[in-house]
C-alpha cells in the first residue's frame, strides 16, 4: 500500500513569532503552561519552541514578518517547480548543500509562510489531557478582503475554508 502524497507545504510545524528577547518569551509561555522543547542549531539567531501539546510556538528574535506559518518539507529544492506550478513565487529561497534549505512566501493577503527542509526542535512528550491555560488550538483565522481568492489561494495548499461570517 502506498502512502498518501505529501502536501505541497508539507506538515505544519510552528506558528513562528519574531519576539525581541527569546529568554522573557520563553518565559512568558511557560507561565501559560507551554513547555519547551530542544531546539537545534538550523537558525544563527536566538530561538526557542514551545509546546502546549495541541501547537508549538516558535520564538525567533530576528527582523522579519511575524507571526509566520511554518511547515516542513523535505525535498525542497526538488518541490520549486511545483511551488511556482501552484502560482507560489517565493521570496526566500535557500537551497544547496551547505545550507539548511528553506523557502519562504506570503499569501495574497500579506501571511507569511514559510517551509523548512526539517524539523527545528524536538518533539515533546506531554500527556494528551494536559494543555495550556490558552485552552486547544482550534484553527487560524486572518482577515481578507476577498474571501474567495483566499480559498482559491489555500484550498489546493490542503486547506478546508470554514464557513465565511460577518
């Protein structure tokens, strides 16, 4: 039996936040019931990642958008084609063998996204019942001007729209 195709994006792996002091985020989420997890040595600058179970927070005190939605995906470089197939121009792309590849976009609307060769941190084993004082990630909202575009925008990337309101 094969498996089923990997997304274009990938697997979702952290909503990253460009934060100026790593060490009070950290601290500041832990308070709300996160815990952190092992990060590895992928970016230059100060990061930490946080889990609740349900999501994992990104901290990275860098310049640049924020928050961004950031997934991984082996095999970038080989998927650049596909990216541009779906109408994807990237604005970052870090591919080679010395590097650790990434690309980034932003959706129609300004959302940031970016898409990472592997995994930044380690996973967390916490227990399914303990979540944090924020309750369960249901799902990730962005106000647009023209909800149809964004679900033509999304909806191939794997995306369900829920139901547009007022």
């Amino acid at each position: 039996m094969e498996a089923a195709p990997l997304p274009l994006l990938g697997t979702f792996h952290e909503l990253s936040i460009a934060v100026a002091d790593v060490r009070a985020a950290v601290e500041y989420y832990e308070r709300l019931g996160f815990t952190q997890a092992s990060t590895s040595d992928a970016f230059a600058h100060p990061y930490g990642a946080l889990s609740d179970g349900h999501l994992c927070i990104g901290l990275h005190q860098r310049p640049g958008p924020s928050p961004v939605l950031t997934f991984v995906r082996p095999g970038i470089a080989a998927s650049l084609a596909a990216f541009r197939t779906a109408g994807i121009e990237p604005s970052t792309v870090h591919v080679g063998d010395e590097v650790f590849n990434e690309l980034a976009f932003s959706d129609p609307f300004g959302q940031a996204v970016a898409v990472l060769e592997a995994r930044t941190y380690s996973p967390l084993a916490r227990e399914e019942a303990a979540s944090s004082l924020c309750g369960d990630f249901a799902e990730y909202s962005v106000p647009v001007e023209d909800f149809a575009a964004a679900q033509r925008f999304w909806e191939p990337l794997g995306f369900v729209a829920a139901e547009e309101a007022q």
